[in-house]
C-alpha cells in the first residue's frame, strides 16, 4: 500500500494531478467560508435544528448552506438539473434516441443541457432560500439590488463550482462534481472530532457509546464497500464472422448488472419526499386556527422515529426500481448485443434476451432496495442506540454511499494511470 503511494507521487503527471485536485478542493471550502451579509447565524442554526431537511441538503452540498456563503447553494442546483435531464429523457422521445443512440456525442448534448438548467435552477432556489429566510427574520429585509446581486453572486458561485469540477475531471483524478460533494461531506470530520472530545470531557460516560458506536460503524462500512463492487454477471457469446480469408469473433465475455445501480440517487429521492412536507407542515403550524391545529398533529406523526424510518425505508425501495427503469432499458441492451452479434447462451436474441436481462435485473435490484433502503436508516437507528450524533456520515445514509463511491473509484482511476504508465515502460 505505502509502496503505491510513493509511486503515485514518483510519477510526475499523477503528482500533478493530485496536487490540482487538492488545489481545487483548497479553493472550494475558501469559497465556502466567505459570507453573504445580513444574515442572522444563530437564527439559522436554530432553523436547521428545528428542519432536517436543511441538514440533509447542507451535507449534499458541502456545507456551506448553514454559513450562507457566496458558494450557498454548493453543487445542489446542478445535481437536480442532471437529475431532472435524467428523468426527461424517459418520457422525452427526442431527448431519450439522443441519450441512448447517439453515442458520446449525444451524451455530451445531453450534459450540455443539464449545464445549461443549472443556472436557471440556482436562481430559482436562490429566490426560494432568500424568501424563506426573511420569513423566518433570519435574514434582514433586502431591497430589489440587494436580491439582485445575492441571486447573482449565488448562482455565479454555483457556475464556478460547476467549472471546477470539470476542470478536476479534465486535469485531475476522477469525477469532478463527486470529488467535491465528498470534499464537503468530509469537511465536516474535524467540528465532529471536536463535538466527540466535547461529549467525552463533559460526559466520561460517552467513552463506552463511542466505542460502541465505532465497532458498529466499521462493518457498516466494510458491507456498503462490498455490495457497492458486488455485479452479477450474465455470460454473453459472439459469433464467428468471416470476413475475406479471416475469421472474426468467437469470444466469450459478460454483462455485469450492479447490485446497486442507482447509487445515492433513492435516497436523496426519498429523504426530500419524506423532510419536504414534514417542513411545509412545520411553517404552518404557526397559522392560527384549524390549519395551524392540523399541521401540529401531522408534523408531530411525521417526527415520530419509526413513521420517518418507515416511510424512507419504503421510498428508498420505490425510488431504486424507478430510477433504475429511467436510466437502464434491457430492451435497448438487448438491441445492442444482437447487433454486435452478441447472444446470451441458451436465450433467443432479441425480446427473449430483454426479458430475460429485465429477469435478472429485478432479482438483482430487490435486494440492492433492500441494502440501500437499509443504510439509509442506520444513522438514526444506530444514534438512537449509542446517543452519538456526531460522524452520522460514516455510519450509512447517502453520504456513506457517496464516500464509499468517490473513493472506490478515484483508486480504480490511479491503478488504471498506473497500469498504463507501466505498459508504456515496457
């Protein structure tokens, strides 16, 4: 392990490339710790006790919507314009022939239109952030220029966020835009070291739960790490072809289906369609009268732990079969196999082939619902259990899967450069 590392930084094109991506990240949380003015912060702390939502998002985005910096809205608007270009091209014909037949090049079209959205996304949720916060008096009333200017700064800073990322992605290591949530998401582990040496030094009777808490979270980790890899493989078959005095084909290979291919994107899902109304309801609750009465009750049954558990584990379920019918068609797969003059043994190419790709991928996906569905509720059950709240990220929900992620596939991308380099050497 230690003799890779030293070869990475051996090699002077990786060292480069890591250096750029730690300079990117260097830039990121500056970003972030710049202020917007006018805001009241321990308003705003008290907002994000009283809604989860806030803290939910905040971790997506890096941390920088409770310090309401220039960077606020972090990468937030374009994650929800790839998503919402995602879920377009199932019911968009024009847009889904360009996503899934055109090749890279209509891929890149596709991205390119996400590109575009996110500006128009930041200053909607720029709008809706400014307006709620002044509702709340978090933040001090502002005149027309002064909301100008923030919505521009704001989504200014998510375009420059956007750029870095592709920059990172072009000139680093990895996914750009996932490097920098994962940049954010563990931004956090030093005020979480601090909360821990806190608890212990009021609390000596907290040394025990932390322990509990740590021999708890290091197979949660070694689980999300094994199933994150885990595939099944369907074995595919080619055809000979002769083509002049030359034969052509007869390989044998495989078609890997993911235990999870979704990824974070069910929890996210459903987190937002469980803390969204739960945080409509709570607003209203201080309306007088019969409104006011009833949003009390419902908010007061959303917050109870087994209905919130509930209700995401359910969606975390829904959201996988959903997303992944969106972005993975056997049907077109099929169509490319036969094609290339590829065929799965013992099935007839064609519908046989999708139905039977469509087979597999629904015993596959029930238990990658199940898996996900049940990291996202391991935070709170297991904080329930040892009453630690702090490193909530290290312990499941969406930012375990997106650590877990980011780092899997940033060391494939360094063995892969190095693999490379040592061929080129021979």
């Amino acid at each position: 392990m230690f003799e890779k590392i030293i070869k990475v930084f051996q090699i002077p094109d990786l060292r480069k490339r890591i250096f750029f991506v730690l300079g990117a990240f260097a830039v990121f949380r500056f970003m972030a710790k710049i202020p917007m003015p006018g805001i009241d912060s321990e308003m705003m702390q008290d907002l994000f006790n009283r809604f989860q939502m806030f803290r939910f998002a905040d971790l997506l985005i890096g941390g920088t919507l409770d310090q309401f910096s220039i960077v606020m809205l972090g990468l937030g608007p374009y994650i929800t314009s790839v998503i919402v270009i995602q879920l377009l091209t199932l019911v968009w014909p024009k847009l889904q022939k360009m996503y899934r037949e055109e090749g890279d090049a209509g891929r890149q079209k596709v991205n390119q239109y996400g590109r575009v959205l996110t500006v128009p996304f930041a200053f909607l949720q720029t709008f809706g952030m400014l307006t709620l916060f002044q509702n709340q008096g978090i933040l001090q009333p502002l005149s027309f220029l002064e909301t100008v200017n923030i919505l521009t700064v704001v989504a200014a800073g998510t375009v420059f966020l956007m750029w870095i990322g592709e920059l990172i992605t072009e000139k680093g290591i990895g996914n750009g835009v996932s490097l920098l949530i994962f940049a954010g998401i563990i931004s956090s582990l030093p005020a979480n070291i601090g909360q821990m040496i806190s608890d212990i030094m009021f609390n000596p009777n907290m040394v025990p739960m932390y322990i509990l808490f740590f021999l708890i979270g290091a197979p949660i980790i070694g689980l999300v790490v094994h199933v994150n890899e885990a595939r099944r493989n369907i074995p595919v078959s080619y055809a000979r072809r002769v083509r002049g005095r030359k034969l052509y084909g007869g390989a044998s290979t495989y078609l890997p289906l993911s235990l999870n291919p979704a990824g974070v994107i069910p929890i996210i899902f459903a987190m937002s369609m469980v803390v969204l109304p739960s945080m409509l309801f709570g607003f209203l609750t201080e309306v007088e009268g019969f409104i006011g009465t009833a949003a009390e009750k419902i908010t007061g049954f959303l917050d109870i732990s087994w209905v919130y558990g509930g209700l995401i584990f359910i969606l975390v379920c829904l959201f996988t079969y959903f997303y992944t019918a969106v972005t993975f068609d056997p049907k077109n797969v099929s169509e490319n196999l036969q094609k290339m003059g590829g065929f799965v043994p013992g099935i007839r190419p064609g519908k046989s082939t999708a139905n039977y790709i469509n087979y597999i991928l629904n015993r596959v996906l029930f238990l990658g619902a199940l898996f996900l569905a049940t990291v996202a509720v391991l935070p709170m059950t297991i904080s329930a259990i040892t009453d630690v709240e702090a490193f909530g990220f290290l312990i499941g929900g969406a930012s375990l899967v997106i650590i877990v992620s980011v780092v899997l596939e940033t060391i494939r991308q360094i063995n892969a450069q190095l693999q490379m380099r040592e061929y080129e050497t021979i």
